[in-house]
C-alpha cells in the first residue's frame, strides 16, 4: 500500500504524519485490497481540511472533512472513510455468497 500524504498552505510535521498514518491504518485494516491512499491536508483561513483518496480493488473513495482543529478534522476523516470501506466490503462479500455453494444448490434429476 503506497500513502501519500501532502499538505496545502501547512507543513506537515512527523506528528501530523504520524497520527493521519495511523488513524487511516485502523480505517483500513478491514479491506486488505488497497492499493493507493493520497491524503492531502490543507488550511483555509479558520478552516482545517482534510481530504483522502483511496484506490481499491474495483472502487476509488473519496472522503473529506473540515473543521476548526486539524486533529478534529482528521479522526472526522477516520470515521468516514471507515464507514465507506466497511460498506465496499460488505458489497464485494455479499456477492460472491449469495449464490451459496454446491452443497446449497438444488440438483436436477
């Protein structure tokens, strides 16, 4: 998994690389076909951004978060992205057992 992590207008210390590295790694410990994740941080007057793109196996996500704090802004971010991973999961996982397996078919004769 390749993270990217940039900041817009602000520096980004070890600290702040540090806590969006593990946060978005608790986000992401339940899908384990990501490929890609490019965070960017940015700073807009009072407002703290956060955005994060993340290349899956079959889907790009995209989630942003503002807010006053960029700590704040960035546990937001976790809570998002989590909901959205869990929710591709539970896509790609029903598919394949909703058909059931040969022991659940019904036989012809």
């Amino acid at each position: 998994m390749n993270f990217n992590i940039t900041g817009h207008h602000l520096d980004v210390t070890p600290a702040i690389r540090d806590y969006v590295t593990n946060k978005l790694g608790r986000a992401l410990r339940h899908f384990d076909e990501v490929i890609d994740v490019s965070v960017t941080l940015s700073v807009e007057k009072l407002v703290q951004r956060i955005e994060a793109n993340v290349h899956m196996s079959g889907k790009t996500v995209f989630v942003q978060a503002e807010d006053v704090d960029m700590y704040a802004a960035i546990d937001g971010l976790a809570d998002k992205l989590d909901r959205q991973v869990l929710k591709h999961k539970e896509k790609t996982t029903d598919v394949h057992q909703g058909e059931g397996g040969i022991k659940h078919r019904a036989t012809v004769e």
